[in-house]
C-alpha cells in the first residue's frame, strides 16, 4: 500500500461544501478496468467547457494548480458514490492529501487505501487556510503524520486526528489484505462455528 | 445486557479484535457489479489469491448495460469491455453471475432481495454505495471502495471500525399522496447530507412497520445521502413474509431455524442509541428536492429557498451555486415548472409496487405532449411481473418508453441521458450536477409525484389527482 509520512507542499482550494464524488469523477470515466488517467478527468464537469477545452476559471486550469499536492475543500468531503475511482482521480492528479473539516465515511476509507491523506480540521483553521490560499497562494504546508501535525508557513501548527491503525498502515505501507489473511486460522474457526 | 439490531448482528460477525485496531468482520453475503470490481479481480489475481468463498460472492452487470433489447452487440466499446471484464473474472473465479441474458438480470440492489439472497441478520456489502438497501431486512448492509472489494473476495472479512448508532423514529399514518420516498427525502432535507456520517440508521416507529418491505428498501436504500453507511429496519412478519420461498431462501428445518434466529434480532427494550431523530410522518407532504444534493429538499407546495436567509457563509455559497446551476431563482415554487424528462427507475423505486403506482395514475391517460417519460423496472423478473399485470401496455398507450432493466438514467453511464440544460423529475436517488448527464437538472421525487408530473409535464402536486 501507498506510503505516506511528511509532505510539504502548495495547497489549492476550492471553497465548495459537499463536495461529491460524481464532481470529483463523473460517471462516464468509470468505464475503466484499470486504476490509471484519472487524474486528467479529475473535476472533469468542472475542469472542461462543453467543447472540450479547460475553463480558466476553474483553479485546477490555473498556475497555482501546477505542482499543488493538497487539496484544501468545503466541509463533507466525497459523499455520495463508493467509487475508488475518486481518490484514483485524485492521486492521479498529484494530490496526496485532502484538508476539510469532515470527509464522508466510504471516501475517507477509499483515500486512506490509496495513501491519500484525509486531514480534518476545525472551522478556524479550515477559514484560516482559505484565506492562506488567497492571500498566499504559493504558500507551502507541511504535514506531518507521526506527528499528525500541519504547519501553516508563519509556523502556526495545528494537530489533527486519524485513526491509530490506519497511521499505522500509512507509516509502514501496510498491505491491509495481508494483514486480514494473516487472521487465517481465526476466519477459519468462525466459518467452522457459524456454518 | 439490551443491545439494539445493530449490536446482535455486529458482535456476531466479529471475527477477531485486536487491541487498538479494527474488527476483522465477516462478510455473509458479498454482491459484485462490473464497474466497481474489474481491478479488484486484477489485484486478487496478481496475488495470486482465490475467491475465499465464491458460493457468498453473486455478481451482476446493471451499470453499463444498455435498457434497449440486448440482441444487438453494445455500441458501447468501454461499457462492452467492462461487462466483458466481468464475465471473464466471474467465470475464472468461480462467482455465480447473473449475466447479460439472464432472466434474473437486475439491479444489484433489486435483484438481492427478490432472489432470496438478502436475508435478516447478515452482513452484506457491495461496491456500491447504495447497499444500505438490504438492511431493510434487518442486514447490515453497506457501500465499499474497490480495494475493499478485494479484501472481501480474498478473505470473506473486512476491516472495520465500529460505527455509531442513531435510531430514527418515525410515527403516525402518512396521508394519501405520501410515501415511503417522502419519509426519507424529508429526513435528509432536516439532517443534510452529511448529518448522518459515522452513523448507522435504526428505523423503528409505527410508520416503519406499516410499510411493506419494498417501501422500506427506499428508505434504507436512501441511508447513504444522509451520510450514514447504512440504514436498518428489525425484521418482522412482514420481512419473513417478503423473504419466504424465494429462490436462494432457506427451506425445510433450515427455514425454521433461520426464522428462529430472526425473532431474536430486534434492538432488545431499554437498548440505547448514541443519538436519535424524530418524524412525524403525519405532518409529512410529498417531498421534492430544487438543488443539487439530496438534502436540498423541501415540501412540493414550498418555494425556493433564498440564499440571503441562510445565516452560513459556505452554505449560502453552495445554496447559490446549486440554484445557478437548477437555473432557479430564490422563491420561485417549483410547482408548475416544466420538466422534459421524467425517469421512473433506478434501487431507490424500479420495483413492481413503485410501477404498479405509476401505472395506477396514468392508466387511460396520455403523458403531456412533447414529454419523455421513461419506465426501467429494476430487474427482468420485476419487467416480466409487470408485463404479466399488462403495466407495459398502460404504459406504453400513455406514451411512455418501457425500457430492459438497468441503472440507467440514475447514473447515465450507458447512454440513457439527459441534454444539457433539460429538467427530469426522477425516483432516484441523486441529484449532483450533471448526475443524470452533463448539464441536465434533476428533481428527485416519489413514483406518484413522478407519475402525475408526467400526465401535466409540469411539477404537479400528486393529491390534486387523486
Ligand atoms: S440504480 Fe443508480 S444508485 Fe442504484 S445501483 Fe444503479 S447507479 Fe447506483
């Protein structure tokens, strides 16, 4: 599994609640059998006018979206659909993290499999990065995840939650499947109890 | 110690529990649709692993496929490639598929329960977000990314932490006009789309157990865009009635045992929630939604809301962005506004009662000139129960289409889509942009609302017709 430790990176916002995960992947890009391009169709609804050519008023289309690796959104982040396609799409893109105040339950899982790190924080922080954004928007975060610590470019830090498991599984790269097969005997017992 | 539905059926399935870490949870029943699965199979068969039990594992197409006559290859090369894709992996693994020509095609989410697969007590997930359907039978059922897919085709278990519980209460009689539909739209409209996340929904009261268990699968079914994973309902003689002789159903002592089992899977007296909700169901009117996500909600007899009331700065800008993108103005009623498509489909409402109340309002009418109005039914048993009750034929002489199951235009992945810019009513489930094709404007709605919508081709106050 993706891992992921500390990232100091540019962010880009997009100040939208609820974001979902038809934006973040639009059905018609599901058609795929493999885990690759996405991420030129990320936002693709978006990201593209109806003939096809980038909306320059859409962030990912502008300067400061070249190179950003965190992705600073509205509260409730990727509800909606169980595709994996999005954290694909995002990565894909070159996102390896995600700021937001909440993430939906599906999403969070699906981003923490693909080393795409949901950050939660509190209100004051979140408004205090969108105007980072604005202000700065060549700004450079770090997060931190042994420490679970983001820091703002003025030194501010703010300390942010994950499940100890799934750090865990981040730090080490953990394959999470061969985690679960290694329970082999204890599944074994169970189906022998149960049926 | 009382515990509630939930807790039976999770202390049940825990499998292992380390300290600090995730429940190891055996999954009883696993359902596999081509577009959430093809990299699953690929990762499982890089391991170099087998389906750990392939007799728990039923997969379907219902995404891509196309809801004309499949005698014809589908144009569709990537659609065709993915179902493809699943055939190759469900035949080389071993899983039971209800394929392109099967007669018990369907919906994943309709074909479950009506094959007798979905059953009170089990632990059910899917690719797929709406899963939640099949706690209807008293299940925990919920939604799973791909590589979760993975996991549970190699170990039959999944990682799981365990989630909150909120109980829902909904009591009274609804009024005629009302349904099942407009419980669940009027709870996401008062909870939002996020209010639900970290939850698992108990439904109880008496409007819950006055349902059938198809309206209540639109209920569970609808969970999801509250943000909870999944949606319960206890079984009572209703699910046992519903589940009885179905095909994949225990029969004989296994019968007698299972309904044993079943009678004790009810949240115990003086069981307690991590927190609760009420609904009045008799103070509820037919629901309708005018933004772009399904908490954007409201009565049918309502106006737009303004952005200018809303107190939030983010939700005054998402409020803005949705009725930009609905082309609504703040106080405008919806009733009377014109619609160019009207769906009635998809695991939310494609059942036969959900088209037998359609077909009740347009029998012996005409649909409003210049309006499509499309019928899916949700499964090929669901299609050929209503061409044997001759719903197809009220349909079709109402000038409806009467389509082969399918998703269809609920996600628009296989052609059936709306034009930029056209307004549908729909019985699904989702109303994001460009969810029903790029640029088209959803209202979701119940059958009924949809059905009388589609005799005056404006939104159209169901209990004016009744
Ligand atoms: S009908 Fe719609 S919501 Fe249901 S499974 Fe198909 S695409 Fe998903």
């Amino acid at each position: 599994m993706a891992q992921f430790t500390t990232l100091s990176a540019r962010q880009v916002a997009l100040p939208i609640n609820d974001i979902d995960t038809d934006q973040i992947i639009p059905a018609q890009f599901l058609k795929v059998t493999d885990k690759n391009g996405l991420g030129q169709v990320v936002f693709h609804s978006w990201r593209f006018l109806e003939d096809g050519s980038p909306n320059p008023d859409f962030v990912l289309n502008q300067p400061v979206a070249q190179g950003a690796q965190i992705l600073l959104a509205g509260d409730n982040f990727g509800c909606g659909s169980s595709r994996e396609h999005a954290p694909w799409a995002l990565t894909g893109f070159g996102f390896r993290a995600v700021i937001s105040t909440s993430f939906a339950d599906i999403f969070r899982n699906n981003a923490l499999k693909n080393g795409l790190l949901p950050v939660v924080v509190d209100a004051p922080t979140h408004q205090m990065l969108f105007d980072l954004a604005e202000e700065a928007p060549q700004a450079t975060l770090n997060i931190d995840l042994p420490s679970q610590t983001l820091t703002l470019p003025g030194g501010e830090t703010v300390s942010f939650p994950i499940d100890g498991f799934n750090k865990a599984c981040l730090l080490n790269g953990t394959d999470e499947i061969g985690y679960v097969l290694g329970f082999e005997a204890q599944i074994k017992a169970f189906e022998a109890r149960n049926f | 110690m009382s515990r509630t539905l939930f807790e039976k059926i999770w202390d049940a399935h825990v499998v292992t529990q380390e300290p600090d870490s995730p429940a190891v949870l055996y999954i009883d029943l696993h359902l596999v649709h081509e577009v959430t699965s093809p990299q699953a199979f690929t990762g499982l068969r890089s391991r170099g692993l087998k389906v750990r039990r392939p007799e728990r594992t039923v997969a379907t197409m219902d995404h891509g496929i196309p809801t004309t006559p499949l005698d014809v290859p589908i144009a569709d090369q990537l659609a065709a490639h993915q179902i493809k894709t699943l055939e190759t992996n469900t035949s080389e693994f071993g899983v039971r598929l209800y394929g392109m020509h099967s007669e018990h095609r369907g919906i994943v989410h309709v074909i479950g329960p009506e094959l007798g697969f979905t059953q009170p007590g089990m632990t059910i997930v899917c690719g797929d977000s709406h899963t939640s359907t099949h706690g209807a039978f008293g299940a925990l059922a919920f939604g799973i990314g791909t590589s979760e897919v993975e996991m549970v085709l190699a170990t039959q278990c999944l990682l799981q932490r365990k989630p909150k519980t909120c109980e829902v209460r909904v009591d009274g009689q609804l009024a005629a006009g009302v349904s099942s539909k407009d419980i669940i739209l009027a709870l996401i409209a008062k909870i939002g789309v996020g209010g639900g996340t970290g939850y698992v929904f108990e439904y109880t009261g008496s409007a819950i157990r006055g349902l059938t268990m198809e309206q209540r699968m639109t209920i569970c079914n609808m969970s999801i865009e509250g943000g909870a994973r999944a949606g319960m309902i206890a079984p009572d003689d209703a699910t046992i009635e519903y589940v009885a002789g179905r095909e994949f159903a225990p029969k004989g002592a296994a019968w007698d045992a299972a309904i044993a089992r079943w009678r004790g899977l009810p949240s115990d007296d003086g069981a307690t929630y991590d927190s609760s909700i009420v609904l009045d169901a008799a103070a509820l009117e037919p629901m309708i939604t005018y933004g772009t996500n399904p908490g954007m909600g409201m009565r049918i007899t309502e106006r737009v809301p303004d952005p200018a009331n809303l107190g939030d700065a983010n939700q005054k800008l998402a409020l803005e962005k949705a009725l930009n993108y609905m082309d609504l103005r703040p106080g405008q009623p919806l009733l009377g506004k014109k619609v160019d498509v009207v769906f009635i489909g998809s695991c939310t409402n494609s059942r036969i009662s959900d088209l037998r109340l359609a077909a009740g309002l347009l029998k012996g009418r005409k649909v409003a000139d210049g309006l499509r109005v499309m019928v899916v039914p949700g499964s090929q048993d669901v299609k050929k129960q209503a061409e044997q009750e001759g719903l197809d034929t009220v349909f079709k002489e109402a000038g409806a289409e009467w389509r082969e199951a399918g998703c269809s235009m609920c996600i628009a992945m296989n052609g059936d889509q709306l034009q930029p810019g056209q307004y549908a009513v729909s019985t699904s489930n989702r109303n994001f942009e460009g969810r029903q094709g790029k640029g088209g404007r959803t209202f979701l709605a119940s059958p009924l609302t949809a059905a009388a919508t589609a005799l005056t081709g404006t939104i159209t106050d169901v209990r004016t017709l009744i």
